[in-house]
C-alpha cells in the first residue's frame, strides 16, 4: 500500500485523515470476510490510489 517515493511529510493532514479513514474501512470489510475473498474493496483502492496519486503530483510540482 506505501508508495516507496512518498513520506508522511508529503501528505497533507486532511489526506492522511482521508487515508486512516480508507485504512480502517478496508480492515473492517477484511474482518466481514468469511474466508471466501468475495469481499471487494475495489472502490476503497481506488480512492486510495487517487490520494496517493494527488500526493506524488504534488510533491513533483514542488520540486521544480
């Protein structure tokens, strides 16, 4: 899930907040889970890489 190239010093408080929250909701969904892996948390991975992704096109931005 951590992307290599970013630091918890590249998000912002509101992202990082975002992400415990996607964290959470991921774990909780795992616990639903009866063995089966027919849990799908698609639509959290994908709100999750989209933060992330606005994080890294951050941090390109402000190195140049």
């Amino acid at each position: 899930m951590a992307v290599p190239d970013l630091n918890s010093s590249d998000y912002t408080v509101s992202e990082k907040a975002r992400l415990a929250v996607l964290i959470a909701r991921m774990a909780k969904r795992g616990l639903a889970d009866d063995g089966t892996d027919r849990v799908d948390q698609s639509d959290l991975r994908r709100k999750f890489d989209r933060i992330q992704n606005q994080a890294r096109k951050r941090k390109q931005q402000n190195r140049r």
